[in-house]
C-alpha cells in the first residue's frame, strides 16, 4: 500500500470517528444534559426563585433531541396542575407551554401526549382569556381529537375531549365520548361525575335515573363531594323523585344531600327517618 493511500485512509479513518463520535454526543449526551438542567430549572420553579430561568434557558429546548416531546409534556402537566391547585402560576407559563407543545406536535405528530396537553393548554386558555373562548375551546377540541386518532381507546383523552365539549354545548357528542371515557376505564370517578351532570342536562326524564347512578359512583369512589353544581343537580333530582314518590331514590337523594348541603342535613335526615318509619313519603313544601 502507498505511501499516500495509508495517509488517506487515516484521515478518513479520523473524520469517521469524529462523525460518530459527535453522533453519539447529540443521541446521548446533550439529550441527558437537557434533561438535567429542566429538572434543575423545574426546581428553582417549583421553589418560587428565578422563574424566568425556566423560559429562557434555550438549551432546555434546543436542539430538538428525543427527549423533547416528554420534557415539554412534563412542563406543561406541571403548569396545569399548579393552576389546579390554585398555585397560580403566570399566565406567560401557559402560552410558554403551548408555544413549545405546538414545536413537539410540528416536529413529531405520532406523540398522543402532545395533542392531549395542547388541548388542556388551549382550554386553560379559554379560562385564563374570556374574550378568546370561543376559539380556545375549538382549538383545544382539535388537539384532543388529534390525540383520540393516536390513541382512540385512551380515557384521559376521552375525558378531556368530553368536558371540553361540554363546556362549548355540544351536548350530544359530549355524551358519546364521555360514555365511551366510563366504559374504557369505569374505575375513574370523574367520568362517572360528568356523564352524570350530560345525563341530567339532557333533561329528557329517562335519563334521571341512570344520572344519579353515575353520580352515585364517582361520590362512593371518592369524588370530592363539595361542589355546588352536583347540589344543584341533586336538588332537582330530590324535586323529581318527590314527585314520582321513589322513595328509593328519593332517600338516595337525601342521603347524598347530607353532605353536600350540610346547613340542611338535619331536615333531610328527618325526612329519610319518616319515610323509613311510614313507608310513605312526607308531604314537603320543596319550592320554599
């Protein structure tokens, strides 16, 4: 072998290392270094210092590593959570989360979780900008719809696509899909909770009974029993079942009214011992 051809092959030798070498550095490297500094920047978030080192830290996000898609997921769940929980974080940290969401879903379409938190983002939008509702809430139903073609048996997704719909009074498409969220996963209270409430704001009388049996199921399996709404809804129910003189349902009713409106539950525990003592039920006065 010549003398040149040896000096051709150890520089060619020498540039396919450095290739490979810089291959292995951007597959494994910069991703895992990525992924330490959001959890770091996540932390000093978290802990209320520096936030906006979490929106400007660039390397967090850039290059587009395969890390990326679960990294921007992982923010913006936290986001939502935060605001659940009445943290109140910035609302520049949701259309942050929905400005790198919308990248992941642009670069990798295959990625259910990415519609899925785009749709949350877009409906805590909504709630967060009520002069844009309208759009935020069909936005949001795009991405869940999106999500659903990946993954149509996925009840997280079921479930947000059916209280979005509810939201924009598509009533009858909420009810399929929020049925659908119950049959994919009956052990999950919410969906139970909100296919009650689609049931009962049908407002066709059958529905009555298989509402406040869905309702039931969520409040036995823990949902927090406070909400005004479900008073509401269960008030109306106790005026139904008066009149259909249920006292099977009624006494259900009453029961659940216990504590959902604690400033009556001496009346109500009255009414459930007259009817358990006379097998009759009381004559009562419910529109005052």
């Amino acid at each position: 072998m010549r003398k040149k051809d040896k000096k051709i092959i150890l520089v060619l030798s020498i540039l396919i290392t450095l290739f490979l070498g810089l291959v292995f550095f951007a597959w494994t490297v910069v991703p895992n270094l990525q992924m330490v500094t959001f959890y770091k920047n996540l932390r000093i978030f978290i802990n209320r210092q520096q936030e906006e080192k979490l929106l400007n830290s660039k390397f967090t996000y850039y290059p587009m590593t395969y890390v990326q898609s679960e990294l921007r997921y992982k923010f913006a769940e936290y986001i939502f959570r935060a605001f659940l929980e009445k943290d109140n974080p910035s609302k520049e940290f949701v259309v942050f989360a929905k400005d790198k969401l919308e990248e992941s879903a642009r670069k990798e379409n295959n990625y259910a979780n990415n519609f899925l938190a785009l749709g949350k983002a877009y409906d805590l939008l909504a709630d967060l900008y009520p002069d844009q509702q309208v759009l935020m809430r069909l936005k949001a139903e795009e991405n869940y719809k999106k999500a659903l073609k990946l993954l149509p048996d996925m009840q997280t997704i079921l479930y947000a696509l059916s209280v979005n719909l509810t939201n924009q009074r598509k009533t009858d498409e909420a009810l399929v899909v929020s049925k659908k969220a119950v049959e994919e996963d009956p052990r999950v209270a919410e969906s139970h909770y909100y296919y009650g409430i689609m049931l009962f704001n049908k407002g066709s009388k059958q529905n009555m009974d298989e509402s406040l049996k869905e309702m039931e199921i969520a409040f036995q399996n823990n949902f927090p029993a406070n909400s005004s709404l479900a008073r509401g809804i269960y008030e109306k129910l106790l005026s139904y079942y008066y009149d259909k003189k249920d006292i099977f349902n009624l006494k259900t009713v009453l029961n659940r009214l216990i504590y959902l409106n604690e400033n009556q539950a001496d009346v109500y525990k009255k009414i459930i011992k007259y009817m358990d003592d006379n097998k009759i039920v009381p004559i009562l006065n419910l529109r005052q």
